[in-house]
C-alpha cells in the first residue's frame, strides 16, 4: 500500500514538475519575445526626438525655409517636492509667459508624471528657465530638444512655400505637397523607469539620432520673384484690389516657375494672424461662433495659392489660343480679313464689341492688337467646334497641368464638342464661357511662344537628402507638339503688335521687345455684376522668347478696369527688372537712341568753345551763367547720367548762386508738352512707359509740383496710355 502511495506521488509530482518545467520553456524560450516586450513596456520610457525637416531653397540654393531648434518643457511632478511647487510655478509661469494657476496645477498633480508646459520654447527662454532650476534647486522640469520651422524671409513666398503645423507635417504650398520628402524620421531616447515613473539607478539609456528630412532646390529665382511681390503689391494698393492679385513669371523653353505670387499673402511663421489689417479689423468686430467662422475664412483665403487653385474666366486674353489654333489649321492666314460693326447676330444672339466699339475692317493683326470680339467670333466658325475644342485640349486647357504644387483643380471648366452650339462657340472664342488656372493660361502662352511645344511646369529642381547626395532631379520635359514653329513665330509678331500700338501699349519697355495680350474679363458667377478680371500675359524678347509673364488683379476698384491700363504697367516692370537680372542686352530703335541716358563729361577748366563742342559730341546742350572766359563749375555734375538732348549750366565765374526753379506739373501732358513745359523751367526730362506712343500721358513725375531744384535737374516723368478701352468681354448667354 505505502509502495503504491508513494508510486501515485510520484506520478503526480512527475507531472507537476513536468508541466512547471514545460511552462517555463514556454515562458522563457518559447514566449521570450512577447513577455520582454512587456517588460520593456513597462521598464522603459520611449521618448521622441524629433526630425528637422530639410530644407527649401531658391535656385541660387538661398534659404526660402529652414528647421531652427526650440525645446519642449515638460514637467515630472511626481519627481518635485512639495515645497518647490509655488515658486517653480511661479518662476515657469514669468518666464513662459503663461498663467500662474494652469502651470501650478500641472506641477501639483501628483496623478500623471508627465505634463507639457511648453512647446517651441525658443534659445533664451529655455536657457532661463535652466537656470532657474538649477537656482532653486528643482526636480522634475525636463528640456527636450526640439525643432521648428523658420521662414528667414517673413512672407516673401508664402503662397508657394506654405507652412507647417506644430507637429511640423507640412499644411500647404511645397510644405504640403512634398511633406513626405522633408519630415525625416524621428530619433528616440529609450529610459529605465520603475513603476512611478522614477528614474531607475541604471545605466539603459539607448539613443537612437533623428534623420533630417530631404532637402528641396526650387527653381525660383529669388530676385525675380522679389520684383513679381513688389510690382503686385504696388497694384493691389493703388487699385484696391478685392479679391487678390496673381503674378506668375515662367520660362518657355523649360516650364520653369522662376516666380510665383498671390498678393496679399500673410507670415508664414505666424500663418493664423489674419495679415490684411482691413480683414482682421473686420473679424476682430465679431464675436463667438461668427467671428469663428469668419476667422477660419480669412485664413483659408490668405492660404490660398490662387495662381494654381482657382479657376477664372481669362477674356482677351484667350484670344492668343483662338488666333494660334486658327492660323496653324490654315483656318485665317495673317491677312484674312473681318468686319467689325454694330451688332453682330450669331443664332439671334446679338454680339458686340466692348464698349460697343467699331473697329470696321480688321485683319488678323489688328483684330488682335484691337481685342475685336466681333472678329474672332467671326474666327471660331471658320475653325469650327471640333477644331477649337482640339486646340483646347492639346494646349492642356481642359485637366491639371500637373504642376507639383497642391490644390490644383483636376478639371477645367469648358464646352465640349458635343454641348457647344453657334453661340457657346462666339464667346469661347474671344473668352468667355471657359474657366481656366492661371498656371494653365500662362503654360499654354508659353508653347504658343516657345515654337509650338507645350511644357510640363515645375517648382521643385532637385531633392538631395542629409548628406547632399542628389535623390532626384527635375529636367524640362515636352509633353507635345501643339502647333507649328511657323506659327509660333507668326504669333510672336502679332503679339509684339499689341503692344507696339494695340490695347497693350502701357506693356512697352525701351529698348526690349515685348509682346502680350491683355484682358478685362466679366466674373459671370460672381453676384456682383461689375465684377471684373484686369489681366495680360506678356513674352520678351518677342523675337526670341525667354520668359513669360502673367497678371491678373481680381477686382480692381480704380478709374477703369482694363487689363491694358492696370496689368499691363504691372507686367512691363516685371518684365524690364527681370531682363536686366538675367543680363539681356537692350536692342534701341533709333527714336529710343535719342532718348537715352548718358554720362556727363567734365568741362571744369576748359573754355566755353571746348565745353560746348564736347557736350554737343556727347548729345547734349549747354547753357553758360556767368561772363568769364573759363568753366569753374558745372551743373549737373561729371559723371552724372542724363537724358540725351539734356542741357548741361556751365558757370564761368567764381561766387555765383546755382541758379535754382520751381517744379511745374507735367502730369497730364505729352512727351512733348511735358518736356516744352520742363525745359521752359530749366529743367531736364527723362520719360518713362510708353512716353511716345499715341494717347500716352504723363501719370507721374518724381519730384512734386512746387518742388525747388536747381536748374539742369532731372525730373523723371512716368507716362501710361490710361485711356486705353477695356477689352471687357462681357457676355449675357441665356440658358
């Protein structure tokens, strides 16, 4: 009996044993992993190190946007004394700027051992609140390095770079779009805690370094996009734009964004601070859930890039896509003619042209340098639906151009082929009843201008990671062939033509050749109306193009709202400033010789023969004050630059006053008016603007009326063909 008790206590001790030593197999082999997983879940304290974000850049490779280092300030409450609450609180709450009671509650929670005092605390407030810990002698305040995003340039590019949240993902503009190449990845600091949250007397520390982001080279050139800002903020200010003004400046031959704006903008390093003062007075006045919504608004109004997300109604401006299409499917040739007269009837539907303007017999040229709607609705038939609606879409007018910025709308908004009729397809024709983007407008100008090729538009040039090495790289790509050199070339004279002496004349610069179209477009969804779009897109050299500029300044409130009057000026400074930046030589027709600056000579010294001969070789006059043999002194100065035609005072006596005068007022005059009335005073004259075409005026004069100068000055008169008519394309199709 005893021998079979102790052999059945044996058994189950057997198995006991057995099943102890095959869980611990299982615990210690089997299940390792899972369980010190747990404990490390347990044991550890898994902290973020944050990731810079790499950088953004011009082509030059000039900081656009950088990652600066701030620090997180945490509190461990559990790891404080009860007597060092108060004053830290107090000490964190005048350093941080932040209110006494809400940081006192953090620290005196003995419930969590982790709270955030702080986020992005900059350098200096950091360092204090440092010493202030080591000062009182604190526990449990902990200062993690972090990262933030810097725009060293306040908002100069906003609309285009974007910005980024506080968890630095990107929100919108390059940030956005290629957030996934500039995050990083995140490090990590692995800590041995105990089950209060204490640090534990070990050394398991493991840090693993954070992996800076991808930076992006972006084919923006700094200085072009510096004057596109200057000139549209000019505009928006002296023709109280309502809704925005849109700049765009690419290069033909490659698609390339050399600028890109939508003016006013805001700070991207404060990009919730309303930056209009008029907007954030009006939201300011409001208050609980309205003043919420028009807050939330504003910002995504400031936000937005309207150059490529929003669709608008081009006007005349289209024209250069009908004229383009017609000439290369021999539809018109240069010299096809049309009538331009009263009412022009298409399915009983009476059409004019703006203003209700004759323009009577029109070529091809004239129509265009004229804006004649009559004529081109009189061109969309002979092209025909199915033809226009082929060019349209080959100059990829009806999708996204693709650029790599986000917010592009997929679809345009147009007539198809099958839904266009005689009279959807007048006013396709002379632009209306289409919307398009901007970056689609100015990208499908630049293939009319380029040789027929339409290009693929792109921002960013190159990524390179952290260690500089290229990890891709943009080249200019050809997406078609959509008309013929020929044509092209044909549609580089007209072009110039509109600004030589058509509705783009404000649009001329000396010594350049510029073309252009300009546009003044009715907002047919808009309630308002009066609405209009003063709008022109521009090319230069026209005989050999390497840019293309666009302007659209979305209701302007001013004497007029031609797109001839208010962008074309704005497009011509672009234009001017950015050719002299890449260095194109200035070509002068023979009247603009005439007109140009050069250097004074210096006569001191010599006799008034000599003085006078040398002044008249160099293009000047000269006036002696004085009875002496001999120049003593000279007005204006050697080396000084004048206009050539200029007078030059010679004074040949020693003690005699500079002979001074009084500013007239010039503006309102002719070249010659301004320059009889300016030369009556003593004065000098230097025109700027189209001072010589017919119908200019001058607008502006940089030294006021009343002004005393010394004779021989230079007064700089600016003049605008302001009465240029607005080639308003104004349609009223009924349903």
């Amino acid at each position: 009996m005893k021998v079979r008790t102790r052999l059945v206590a044996g058994f189950f001790a057997l198995v006991c044993f057995g099943v102890l030593i095959l869980r611990l197999w299982q615990l210690q082999v089997t299940e390792y992993d899972f369980y010190a997983g747990r404990a490390s879940g347990q044991q550890l304290r898994d902290s973020v190190v944050p990731a810079p974000r790499g950088d953004i850049l011009d082509a030059a490779g000039e900081a656009l946007a950088v990652s600066a280092t701030c620090w997180t300030i945490r509190a461990l409450p559990r790891e404080m004394a009860d007597e060092h609450v108060e004053p830290a609180s107090r000490a964190l709450a005048e350093i941080l700027e932040l209110d006494y009671e809400d940081v006192f509650a953090k620290l005196n929670d003995r419930k969590s051992n982790d709270k955030l005092i702080l986020r992005r605390a900059p350098k200096e407030k950091a360092d204090a609140v440092r010493q202030a810990c080591v000062e009182g002698g604190w526990q449990g305040i902990v200062l993690l390095e972090d990262t933030k995003r810097w725009y060293p340039q306040g908002d100069f590019a906003a609309s285009l770079l974007g910005f980024t949240n506080v968890d630095n993902d990107g929100l919108a503009g390059i940030e956005l779009k290629y957030n996934s190449f500039l995050k990083g990845t995140d490090g990590r600091v692995l800590s041995a805690k105990n089950a209060w949250g204490y640090d534990m007397p070990t050394d398991y520390d493991t840090y693993i370094a954070p992996v800076q982001g991808n930076s992006l080279q972006l084919t923006i050139e700094s200085s072009v996009q510096h004057y596109l800002e200057k000139y549209l903020d000019y505009a928006v200010k002296e023709h109280n734009v309502a809704a925005r003004a849109i700049g765009i400046v690419m290069e033909v031959d490659t698609g390339r964004i050399l600028a890109i704006a939508t003016k006013p903008d805001y700070d991207p390093n404060e990009p919730r601070v309303i930056a209009d003062a008029n907007v954030r007075a009006q939201v300011d006045a409001l208050e609980g859930e309205e003043r919420k919504a028009a807050l939330q608004l504003a910002q995504q109004t400031q936000w937005r890039n309207k150059a490529v997300s929003d669709l608008y109604e081009p006007g005349s401006v289209f024209k250069l896509i009908t004229c383009s299409a017609a000439l290369d499917a021999g539809a018109v040739t240069p010299s096809s003619s049309f009538h331009c007269g009263g009412a022009y009837l298409v399915a009983g539907i009476p059409f004019h042209c703006a203003n209700h303007r004759s323009h009577g017999s029109q070529t091809v040229a004239q129509a265009l340098a004229n804006s004649c709607n009559q004529s081109f609705i009189q061109i969309g038939p002979r092209l025909g639906k199915d033809g226009f609606c082929d060019y349209f879409a080959a100059f990829g007018l009806q999708g996204a151009t693709g650029i790599d910025l986000p917010a592009e709308p997929k679809k345009s908004e147009f007539y198809t082929a099958d839904r266009m009729g005689p009279v959807e397809l007048a006013s396709c024709a002379f632009g209306q009843s289409s919307k398009i983007t901007p970056i689609q407008m100015i990208t499908a100008v630049s293939a009319i201008v380029n040789g027929g090729k339409l290009m693929q538009p792109y921002i960013v040039e190159k990524i390179t990671d952290a260690d500089g090495r290229v990890v891709s790289e943009m080249e200019p790509t050809v997406k078609r062939q959509v008309i013929r050199p020929e044509t092209s070339a044909t549609m580089c004279e007209l072009m110039e033509g509109v600004v030589n002496g058509g509705s783009g004349k404000n649009a001329y610069v000396a010594g350049y050749r510029v073309g252009g179209k300009t546009g003044t477009s009715q907002k047919l969804d808009s309630e308002n109306a009066e609405a209009r779009i003063a709008s022109f897109v521009g090319i230069a050299p026209a005989d050999d193009p390497k840019i293309a500029v666009l302007i659209a300044l979305d209701e302007p409130h001013s004497f007029t709202t031609s797109g001839g009057a208010l962008a074309a000026p704005v497009a011509a400074q672009v234009i001017e400033d950015t050719l002299q930046y890449y260095g194109v030589q200035r070509q002068y027709t023979p009247e603009e010789q005439q007109r140009l600056e050069a250097q004074v000579p210096g006569e001191v010294g010599r006799t008034l023969e000599a003085a006078a001969a040398e002044l008249q070789d160099s293009g000047f006059a000269a006036k002696v004050v004085g009875s002496g043999g001999l120049v003593v002194s000279q007005y204006p100065a050697e080396g000084e630059s004048l206009t050539r035609g200029s007078t030059v005072l010679l004074y040949s006596e020693e003690g005699l006053e500079q002979a001074v005068t009084t500013v007239p007022a010039a503006t309102g005059m002719t070249l010659a008016e301004a320059t009889s009335l300016l030369h009556a005073a003593g004065l000098n004259i230097k025109a700027e603007g189209p001072a010589n075409m017919e119908g200019a005026v001058a607008v502006a004069q940089s030294s006021p009326e009343g002004e005393r100068l010394p004779q021989g000055a230079l007064v700089t008169v600016t003049f605008y063909d302001y009465t240029v008519p607005a080639d308003e394309d104004v349609l009223m199709i009924p349903d």
